[in-house]
C-alpha cells in the first residue's frame, strides 16, 4: 500500500460541512465501500496539506481556508506559511501573473522555431534516430554518442537552433525554461498546445476529483463515481488525462468553489 494526494472539488454551498461533503466525494472509491461502485481506489484519507495549495498573497489569515484535520492520535502536521489544506478557488494562488509570462515566451519561442524551420530543410524528429540506432544493435545508453545523434545534431535546422537556443533560456521563470532539447517537437504542436504546456508546466502535477465526480491521476484514465465501471459508463469525462487538461478545468472553476487537498492510503 502507498500514499497519494488528490485534490477535491466541491461547491462553494458546502463550505460549512466540508468533512461531511469530501466523504461523500470520497465514497464511490472507497475499498470495499457500501457503495458498491467497484472502484477500490483508497482504504483511509486525511485532509492536509501534503501537496499543499499556495494561499494568494495577502490572504493568508482569510476564515475560509482550510486546514490540516489532526492524526488518528489527534496530533496536527507541522503548518506550513502561506499553505492550507484547502479553500475557495478564488483564495488559492495559481501564479497567473507567472503563467501568462511563461505563455507569452512559449509562444515567442514556437515562432521562433518556425522562422528557423523556413530557412531549412524540414529535420526529422530525434526519434527517428534513435530507433534507427537501435535497428542497428545499439542500445538507449550507447545512443548519446553514436553515429546516429551525430546525425541527428548535424541537420542544418537543429545546428541553428543549437546556436539560438541560450538566449531563449528564461530561468527566472522556471529552471525547465532552457529549450535545449530536441527542438524539432516544438514544431510537432499547434501554436496554441505548446503555450498551453508550457504555461501549466510552472504548476505542479495534481490530482482532481472533479465536481461531476471524475477521479483523474494524472496520466490514467479518469473513473467516474457515478458509474459501477468502465464497461457501464457512457458518460464524458471532464477533459483529458494530461496535466494541461487537469490544470485548466481547476484555473476555469468559479472562485467560490472549494478546493480541498485529501491525502489517501490507496
């Protein structure tokens, strides 16, 4: 058994019986639940801050928020500045001013590809390389220095981008803003989806439980609480399984919607 944290959305109207509203959230996942939904995601939960949600500045003392509920021993973890255990939507700080500064690089740095790619042959993406390198006998480890990343390096496109590529580095922003990998995937995206990741990539990764009680773990496919499985259920999740799609769906939810980080034993 392990632990994992997923963030519970609930309507602003069940502010004054939050432990109450997250339980019933909470109960079509539960192992061996009366529910009888089949799920069997989680065997005990906490609500804490152990992905802690950041409080908008200046709100930190706001009654609203949420905090840590104490231990099977009544025991509290330690609180942490500036951090709860939840609260409405509008309370929690979600870098918008950082994330429309990462959004408007991004989308500078995607044309700039584009600029790149006019006055060049098309390269192939680095995947094609490397697959042909393991045609070849060679393996992922021994890739790095072969013949074929030689190749791949040595594409007129991607030996201009190399050249560029340092003054596009925007660590003040985050530390993964360096763009010195394999700049041919920037051109594999719309305009719009490379912004989209880039900007939500200064966020951190979240699991959401959504207000039409969608279960989603970033990367696996969502369950749906209202439904006894996958094979019964004809409904359409809230979005996609991707990170963009999770941090999106929580960026458009009303400011009075409760957010509420719940830590499991699954």
């Amino acid at each position: 058994m392990a632990g994992m944290s997923i963030t519970v959305c609930l309507p602003g109207s069940a502010a004054k019986r939050v432990d109450e509203a997250v339980a019933e959230a909470m109960a079509p996942f539960e192992m061996d639940g009366a529910g009888g939904m089949g799920w069997e995601v989680w065997d005990s939960y906490r609500i804490r801050g152990s992905v802690a949600l950041p409080v908008l500045a200046g709100h930190e003392g706001d009654p609203r928020l949420i905090a840590d509920r104490p231990r099977w021993d009544g025991s509290l973890d330690p609180a942490v500045p500036g951090e709860c255990a939840g609260g409405p939507r509008g309370l929690i700080d979600f870098r918008d001013a950082l994330r429309a500064e990462a959004a408007d690089h991004a989308g500078r740095l995607w044309d700039r590809w584009q600029e790149v790619v006019s006055h060049h042959l098309v390269p192939d993406d680095e995947s094609v390389f490397f697959h042909r390198h393991l045609a070849a006998g060679g393996t992922r480890d021994s890739y790095e220095t072969s013949r074929e990343a030689t190749d791949y390096r040595a594409q007129s496109a991607v030996r201009a981008w190399v050249d560029i590529a340092p003054a596009l580095a925007r660590p003040d922003i985050a530390d993964h803003f360096s763009f010195g990998w394999n700049p041919v995937g920037i051109g594999q995206r719309s305009r719009e989806e490379y912004v989209a990741i880039h900007e939500f990539s200064i966020l951190p990764l979240r699991n959401v439980l959504t207000l039409s009680g969608w279960w989603y773990e970033v990367g696996d496919p969502p369950l749906h609480g209202a439904c006894h499985g996958p094979l019964e259920c004809a409904h359409e999740p809230d979005f996609g399984r991707e990170h963009v799609g999770v941090q999106s769906y929580l960026n458009a939810l009303p400011a009075e919607t409760l957010l509420v980080n719940v830590h499991c034993h699954v």
